[in-house]
C-alpha cells in the first residue's frame, strides 16, 4: 500500500558549528516516499518518523529507539542515550533548545515533525559533542496535556517517576513537571589488581576486591516554564528549574590483600547538592529574512561532599563547593542571495570556590572567562551544498598566581555532493579549541588510596584539535546506508602523567603533551523488511587510537558492531537491541564500557501504554565496566561487575490526557547551561 507524506526540507542552509542550531522552513513539490524517510544534508541527516513509529512511541527516548540510530545507544528504561563509539556525549534538543531527561519524557511523539541527526556537529554545540539529536515538533495552541511516566525496575530497587503537565491558551504556554528517582543497589563488585613497580626495582602487588557495597541516590527536579510565541514574529521563554541529588551514605567494604597482609578497608561516600538554573530566552524576526536570538543563562551550584577511606590508616576530608556562572549568546542571521549569513557572539563567565577540610586541605577559588564570535555563509550552488565559517576564541583563566590567556583562529568547513538522488558524498573539515575539565586543573591534591594520589595541574593550558569527516550516503525507498571514515588530530592535549616519588607514592595528573589522533571507521544499513511493520539495522566498523607522550606511545584497535530489529503489530510493539559495548585507549588508560543486549515489548490501549524490557538476558554477573593503567611503573586493572543489571526486568506505564491541542510549527534556537561543578574525585 502507497503511503504519501509531505516533507519540508530545508533549502540552502545546513546546521554548522558556528550558526544557530535551528532552520526556517520552505515547503518543496509533494513526494512520493516509500518507507525510507531521510533526507541528507551537509552535517548530518533529517528523518521523518512513520506513523506507526509516532503511535506505537511513549516518550522521547521510545521514539528515538525505534529509529536505530547509528552509533547510538539508547536505553529507554533508563532513560540514558550515549555514543557507542566513544567520541564524546550526544546532546539533545527540542526545536534547536538543549533539554534534559524531563522534556523527553514529556513530549508527546505525535506532535515530532521530524528528526535533526547531526552526525558532525562543531563546537557551536559545546565542546565533547559527537552526536546532536534535535527533535522538531509542533506547537500547540489551545488545550491542555498531563501525564505520567513511571518506570520501576522489577528485579532490582531503582525507578524513576514523573508527573507533568502543559497548558496552552493563544499565544501563551505554561509547563509544570516534577520528576523523582531513586537508587538502591547492593551488588556491585569492583575488582582490582595493581602492580606498582618500586624505586628499587621490586614490584609490589596489592589486590582490593568489594566483598559488600551499598549504592543508594535520591534525586528531585522540578520546572516551570512560560512561553510566549507568535511563530510568525517572536518567542520568549523563562525557565526556572531546580536539581536536588542526595547520596545518603555509599559504602563498599574491600579485601585487601597487601603483599602478607590480609585485612578488610571500609570506602563511605556521602554528598548533597542542589542546582537552581534560570534560563531567559528570545527570538525575533526582524525582517521577512533578518532574525535575531538571544539567550542567557545563570547557573549556582551548591555541593556538600565527605570521602572517607581506610586502607592502611584513616583518609577523610570533606568539600564545601559553590559555583557561579553566567552564560549569553546572540545570534544574526540573514538570508541574503545566494546564500545565507549568520554572525554571533558567546561569552560565559565562571566562578568556582572549593573549599577542602580534613585530611585534605585547601581553599580553591577559580575564574574562568570564554569569549567566541564566529560568523559563516551557507548556500547551494547546482548539487553542490557549502558552509564556512570563521571564528576567534579568547580564553582566560586565573587560579591564585596561576594563570593563562588563550586565543585561537577557527575555521570549519562542510561540503556535500549529490552525485545522484540517492547518492551522496560529503566532507567535513574543522579546527577548534579544547579546554582540560575545571576539576583537573585545581591546586589540590587528593589521596586515592594508600599507594595512589591525584594531584590537580592549574598550569595545564587549552589545545587546539583537527577533525576530517569523509561520508558516502545511500538512501532509496526502504534502504538507508551510509560509510564514514573519521579523522581527528589533538596537537599538546592534555594527557595521563604517572610519577613516582622517592618515597614510592604513585601519582596520577596531566599535563600538555606531544600528541593523540584517533581513526574511526564505520558502516551503517537500515532497511524495511516489511514496510511499517519489521525493519532492521546494523552498524560496525573500527576505532583506531595513537597517543603520544612525553615517555610513552600506546596505540591500540578495537571493533565495534550493532544490531536491532523493530516490529510493530497493531497495538504491540517488540524491540531488540544488541552491541558488543566499547573498547578505546587515551593516554595511558585503556577501558571497556560494556556491550548491551534488550528486548522490549510495549502495549498501547487508549491513552496508556505500557513497556517491558529484559536488559542482559541471560547474564549472572554483568561486566559493566573495566579499565585499565598501561604506566611503565604502574599497571592496574580495575574491573566493576554488578548482577542486579543482570537479567534486569522493568516496567514503564505511561499515561497522557490532553484536549484541543491543535498544532502549528514552532522555530526555536539556543539553551545553554552548566553543570560543571570543579570538584576533583578520589
């Protein structure tokens, strides 16, 4: 049976790292689409979802499932999405606004238009971002929407709830959710071995494996957000929300087995935060083609943290940490013949006092300034798609009498080639800076265990990374396939330095040092066995790292595959999702995130749907993580088992009542927010 759906495509601008993260739509000819729903674009790929897909969906996170994305893990009873390649963090949007776990439960998979997968998205998005998934939708307005999203585990004592609800009246909207999960999970194991390699040439082994452990986390968040939108002229939004995470008291209890010495060390964590986040945004068309966008954002951060650890003798100390931060964008565009300019300018301002008591002592206080304007010129000449774009990063950073002034000249360039219909061959070049974690460089040492320290480094300095994306794409009917090669190039990063004392303490820092490229190399096929009711996907390819150091190279291969098939029967859906998890090297740690095996079946009756999901089928003792220190005189492998994520049952219920919402198209751009507490960790 033919299905016809109109798409609206963006022409002659695609998203890049140095412009604004939404487009304005024109409307092109009907056309006919057999089940394949994309459309290429110079960074990355629009999907319209299915029918089916939006019906058989509860949230955010379901709809996205369905999709196999490549490259893309996502877990709907967890509710987390990650890159499986492990080239950074996937960021999430709603109509061009960054959003957390709270919009994507809420959202209701009806009103998504289409999907905005950025595969190749620039520091525009923020620095670490390998993936951008921007999902546009429609605006309501009249009526009202409220719901529930209650996920339990069966097997195990975590869950995550929440309650919500949206009202629409003309131009004005109001939102109000409230969201509570809970952890309690006593089984997981770590398993270490450490060889340590003395100044008079002996090798000393110490063995610490949990024998008990408690891992328990509350947390609360709540928003209120206003809207007032003329989708013809303006938005204005306000957005006053609140995190509020509480670790009572984590504990694990440790056999260690010191050269002759057996004896028992007892590991308590305890913590208490809370994050007030007021966010202001507007936009305005000026002109038929002149639009303008702002953004601000003011972020505190409270944290109250005591680490206690008993290995060997006594360690403790407690931190007091409060931070500040202010952060505003504006951006210009216009859509001028025959291409389209876009300017802007991004400031973040950052203060960071840290206050250590106890074993550890230290009155840290950090003020970090971030100053970048960029501008850049998209269009379309014949088959040919082209952005470019120009930037200047200033970075200041000052900590007691450390200091540094940092500046650098960005360029980014995107091209896309449609040698057929079907048939497309892009390229992507960019050169950006990249700034250590706040935590790193703090002037503060912290003991890990009785062998091991951190030591903090104020003097590290920001680096300057290369990255090339060469793509072929193929898309016809219900076939979508694409092959990528990868290429990424840090000159002077900051990277893993191990020193030994003269009294054979261990000490892990970083410092600027030669060199790290990373090649990464991949396949991806998705294909409708059945049109609208069976379609499978699969990806796998290679990841190739090289790290150069001042005394050492390491370099190191893995592979990586994936695998889902999506069947939709009337009411009932069925998912299954398989990858073998994620294997890299960086410096001198080597690690393992683990593979991933879930089969899920949903039911939908009426306004509630109902989803369960078997998570490591099968597994007794699920290895979720490992890692491990490739040092000349330090090799330690660390491993984290945990059998409640083994054979793990869990039931989402998803209920929604709305009346006379009718739809209309909304364009939004910017969100910005930080998180980034400066606290370093044993």
């Amino acid at each position: 049976m033919k299905r016809i759906i109109l798409l609206s495509v963006l022409l002659g601008s695609t998203l890049s790292s140095f412009a604004q993260d939404v487009e304005k739509e024109v409307s092109l000819q009907e056309v006919e689409v057999k089940a394949a729903r994309v459309v290429n674009k110079v960074d990355g790929q629009f999907i319209f979802p299915s029918e089916e897909q939006k019906t058989h969906s509860s949230s955010g996170y379901s709809i996205l499932q369905k999709l196999s994305l490549p490259n893309i893990r996502i877990d709907e009873i967890a509710h987390s999405i990650a890159a499986i390649d492990n080239r950074g963090s996937v960021q999430l949007r709603i109509n061009g606004i960054e959003i957390d776990k709270t919009e994507m439960l809420s959202l209701d998979p009806k009103s998504i238009c289409k999907i905005d997968f950025i595969n190749n998205p620039g520091v525009r998005y923020g620095e670490g971002i390998a993936y951008v998934i921007n999902i546009m939708t429609c605006k309501v307005n009249r009526g009202y929407i409220v719901g529930t999203d209650l996920t339990q585990s069966i097997t195990a004592k975590n869950g995550d709830d929440m309650i919500f609800g949206k009202w629409n009246a003309g131009k004005s909207e109001i939102s109000l959710s409230y969201e509570f999960g809970y952890n309690d999970d006593k089984s997981n194991r770590t398993k270490e071995s450490a060889d340590y390699h003395l100044n008079d040439g002996s090798v000393y082994t110490i063995q610490r494996n949990d024998f008990a452990s408690r891992n328990r986390c509350f947390s609360n968040n709540m928003k209120l957000t206003y809207n007032l939108a003329d989708s013809t002229n303006y938005v204005f939004q306000a957005t006053l929300s609140g995190d509020f995470m509480n670790i009572p008291g984590d504990y694990n209890y440790k056999n260690i087995i010191d050269g002759t010495n057996q004896y028992v060390a007892t590991d308590h964590q305890h913590s208490l935060s809370s994050t007030p986040v007021l966010d202001l945004y507007y936009f305005r068309q000026l002109t038929p083609k002149q639009s303008i966008t702002l953004n601000a954002v003011g972020t505190y951060i409270n944290t109250d943290a005591l680490n206690y650890y008993d290995e060997r003798t006594p360690y403790q100390y407690n931190v007091n940490g409060k931070t500040y931060s202010a952060i505003t964008e504006v951006i210009y565009e216009n859509r001028l013949k025959p291409f389209i300019l876009s300017a802007g300018v991004n400031y973040k301002y950052k203060y960071t006092r840290n206050e250590y008591t106890g074993d550890a002592q230290s009155h840290d206080t950090m003020q970090n300034n971030r100053l970048y304007a960029f501008s850049e010129i998209k269009g379309n000449l014949s088959k040919l798609r082209y952005a470019v774009g120009m930037g200047i990063s200033y970075l200041n950073y000052h900590q007691q009498e450390h200091e540094y002034n940092y500046s650098l000249f960005r360029t980014k360039v995107s091209l896309a080639y449609n040698i057929t219909n079907e048939l497309q061959l892009s390229y992507s070049s960019e050169m950006y800076d990249a700034a250590s974690r706040i935590a790193m460089i703090s002037d503060i040492t912290i003991r890990t265990n009785s062998m091991e320290s951190t030591v903090g480094s104020p003097d590290l300095k920001p680096n300057r990374d290369f990255e090339h994306t060469l793509k072929m794409s193929y898309n016809k009917g219900p076939w979508q396939s694409f092959i990528q090669c990868y290429y990424k190039s840090c000159n002077h990063p900051n990277m893993a330095a191990y020193e030994r004392t003269a009294d054979n303490q261990f000490i892990y820092t970083q410092r600027n040092q030669k060199e790290i490229d990373v090649l990464h190399i991949m396949a991806y096929a998705n294909y409708w066995l059945i049109p609208e009711k069976l379609s499978i996907a699969t990806d796998g390819g290679l990841f190739r790292c090289f790290n150069f150091g001042d005394d050492y190279t390491h370099c190191y291969t893995s592979y990586f595959c994936t695998g889902s098939i999506n069947t939709y029967l009337g009411h009932f859906t069925l998912v299954a999702h398989a990858d073998n998890g994620s294997r890299f090297l960086e410096g001198e740690g080597k690690g393992y995130n683990g593979s991933c095996i879930s089969l899920q079946g949903s039911y939908q009756y009426k306004n509630w749907q109902f989803s369960l999901t078997w998570s490591q089928p099968f597994s007794r003792n699920y290895k979720m993580y490992e890692s491990e220190v490739l040092n000349r005189n330090q090799h330690k492998i660390t491993t984290l088992y945990s059998s409640s994520n083994s054979n793990l049952v869990s039931l989402n219920i998803t209920w929604r009542l709305s009346k006379g919402r009718k739809y209309q198209g909304v364009d939004k751009k910017i969100n910005l927010k930080d998180n980034e507490t400066g606290i370093i960790k044993r």
